[in-house]
C-alpha cells in the first residue's frame, strides 16, 4: 500500500463525483460488477475482467471505510482535493527517486556504450497508440485515449485507461483495449467477435431488436457462422420480426443440415406464424435428425392433429410413446384414437396415463369419459368416484350419476 491513499482514484475508477457516501459506493460498486463480470468478458479477456473488478472492490472497499470514518457519513469535495493534492506530492517524491535511478541506469548504460558497444543490440524504441476500441463493448465505438495510469505496487501493479467514447468517458482495463490502425481493414472474424459480443449484451438487456441489428453485421462479416446465425434466429424471434426470423433459421438450417435444433426453432416460428403444415414438415426434420427424442415426434403428431391428419398423429405419438411416454404425449394420443374411431385404444392410453399420473383429477375425468363410451358401467363409475375424490367436478358427477342409473335393477336377497 502507499503512504497516501488516492481518494481520487478510487472516484475516477468507480465513476463517482464527490461529495458521496456509503450508499453512493455500494451503489456505483453494483453497476460497475454488472458491467465488468467475468462471466460477460468476450473470450480471452476474462483474467482482465477479473483483474478490473478486483481493482474496483478493492477502492470501493476502502472508500467506504473513509466513507464511514468522515463527519456526516460523506465524504466532501474538499476533502477529495486535500487527498488529491497530497497525494501527488507523494507521487512527486516517488517520481524524483524514479528519475534518479533512470540517471544512475542511464550514466551506467553510457559507461557500458563506450566500453562495450556490441553488448546490447536491442534497439530501444515506443509507440504512442491515440484511437483505440474496448473488446469488452465494442458498441461503444472507437474512442480517443485521454489517459494511461497505474495503481499498486510491486508484482500487483494494474494497468488501465480512461477513453472518451462517444457516450462519454469510460474507465477500462488497458488489457481489454484493442489500438486502431486506420490504415488497414479489421479482419472479418475479428468484426464477428465485436458484433456478437456486442449482441449478447444487448440480448442480456432484454432489447432483442438492437440484438438483431448488430447481429446483421456479424453475418456480414461471416456468412456461414452458426453461432451468429443461431443468436439471430433468436433475437428475430423474440423481437416479433417473424419473417425475418424464418429467413434466418433458413439460413442456419443450410449451415447445420445433419442437426435438429435448427429444425426446431423453425417449427416453433412458423406455429407462431400460423403456418401448421410448414411447422409439422420442419418438426418432422427435427424429428428424424434425432430419432431418440420423444419430444420431438410428440410435437409431430400434435401438429398433425391440428392439420387433421389423425393416421399420422398416432403414428408419430405411438413412437414418442414406445420412446419415453408422458403424460400429455398419452392424453394426445388418446384423442387421436378418440377422432379416428378407435375406442378401445383411447381406453388403454387414458389407462396409462393413470398409472403415471395417479393423483391427477383431470386425467381421472378423461378416463371416466372414456369408459363412459364403453360398456365397462362399473370401471367408469370406479373412475368417476377417483376423479371426485381428487377434486370437484360436476361435469364428472353428473357422469357417474348417469352410470349408476344404467347398473341393471336386482332384488336383495332374502
């Protein structure tokens, strides 16, 4: 630690104006975690993130602790300059030392130059970088570097910069900078990177149409990614641009042709475009891309059963039922069987879906009813008393009553 702790910095590295408190700090340690979470750093810049947030812990830490020793609960404006101006004289006095041991380096360089010329080839040169852009949000543009600094000491000395962006001034991590040159063009994957990282953020946000736009260019810049055409599909979709989403889940499905997922997503577009029968070939797809799945040939048949095609529906939900049978993938098939006629495997479906739901009223119900249209009087009147036992239903006493009043009449013995 240094002997004058910058208060300074620490309000320039968590974005405050004095005079501030406790809350203020906490609050401005909220939205710069928000922003500078690992887990949101582009790939490769993680251990930056984790150093830049560290750093912002470690200054929001110890402005609170000065926070809560000052008068008032704040810390003032005049205070701040008071810290300010002690503490360049104390990097004044640091930098004299540093000048003199550059001297003392620089005499000794000199001494070695005159009597050992060939010892040191290494030629001793600096770039100055001026326009530069954050990998970390690349929507916030190029920016102009207004300032390199430096914070601790030893093996723990942390770089970062302040850039002027367009939004305003913005204090970064100098690992998470990438320098502009002008005179030649970004590489594409580069330019893909910048726009995806750009729309996962904007996807996080919740604005799906900003989403789309930025991802418009990532395509752009590299037609044939999945990854970028999977975010677009999803940003189209959840943005309410159907059409477009349709195109784009096109696209994706050209790009991945032998998996299911893309398939999938456009069976779910086109339902909610209202277009069954493109909706049922593409879940289909999906469906015979991944021949395992019951999910998948349970969507199938529901989709068949609101195109009217009932031989299909049960062709597609007995195999989701041989798969892995559910509950609602039973209760389908059930009224497949019910629309094709076929009573007795109505019967049997409704019975499975009893075993795997045996505390379910409603699935109860459907198998009173369906024993109803059987001459079984007496298992449906078994059933209607289960369902009423799990729930009240007048629709389902009203059906036993009526069984109980078809039992044939007897005597009662003597």
């Amino acid at each position: 630690m240094p002997a004058v702790y910058d208060i300074e910095q620490g309000i320039l590295l968590l974005e405050l104006d004095p005079p501030f408190d406790q809350r203020d700090v906490q609050l401005a340690r909220r939205r710069l975690a928000k922003v500078w979470h690992p887990d949101l750093a582009p790939p490769g810049k993680q251990f930056e993130h984790e150093r830049h947030l560290k750093a912002i812990n470690l200054a929001a830490d110890q402005l609170e602790q000065l926070a809560e020793g000052s008068r008032g609960g704040k810390i003032s404006r005049n205070a701040v300059k008071v810290n300010a101006a002690a503490a360049r004289a104390a990097r004044a006095e640091e930098g004299r030392r540093n000048y003199e041991r550059e001297q003392a380096a620089r005499e000794a360089a000199a001494d070695r130059q005159a009597h050992d010329p060939f010892g040191d080839r290494t030629p001793d040169h600096s770039v100055v970088h001026r326009f530069a852009r954050c990998l970390s949000y690349p929507e916030l543009g190029v920016g102009t570097v207004s300032g390199i600094y430096f914070t601790g000491d030893e093996d723990n000395v942390q770089q970062w910069a302040r850039v002027k962006f367009h939004v305003g001034v913005r204090t970064v991590p100098a690992g998470s900078l990438q320098f502009v040159d002008f005179s030649k063009p970004d590489p594409g994957a580069d330019r893909v990177q910048r726009f995806l990282t750009a729309a996962q953020h904007a996807m996080a946000d919740g604005d799906y149409t900003l989403a789309a736009k930025r991802l418009i260019y990532a395509r752009d810049a590299e037609p044939t990614n999945p990854s970028v055409l999977r975010l677009m599909t999803l940003a189209f979709w959840q943005g309410g641009d159907l059409p477009a989403a349709g195109r784009s889940v096109r696209d994706w499905a050209r790009v991945e042709t032998d998996r299911p997922t893309p398939h999938r997503f456009a069976a779910r577009i086109y339902e909610d475009m209202g277009a069954i029968d493109l909706a049922a070939e593409a879940a289909l797809r999906a469906a015979q891309r991944g021949p395992t799945d019951g999910d998948a040939w349970e969507r199938v048949g529901r989709l068949r059963l609101r195109l009217g095609d009932r031989e299909g529906a049960i062709e597609a939900l007995e195999t989701a039922r041989r798969l892995l049978p559910t509950l609602d993938g039973l209760l389908d098939l059930a009224l497949a069987f019910h629309l094709a006629g076929d009573i007795g495997a109505e019967v049997t479906a409704c019975e499975q879906a009893t075993v795997i739901a045996p505390d379910s009223g409603a699935v109860w119900s459907r198998y009173a009813h369906a024993l109803a249209r059987t001459d079984r009087v007496s298992d449906c009147i078994a059933a209607c008393d289960r369902a009423l036992s799990l729930g009240a239903d007048a629709e389902v006493a009203e059906l036993g009553d009526r069984m109980r009043a078809q039992l044939p009449k007897a005597l009662r013995a003597a």
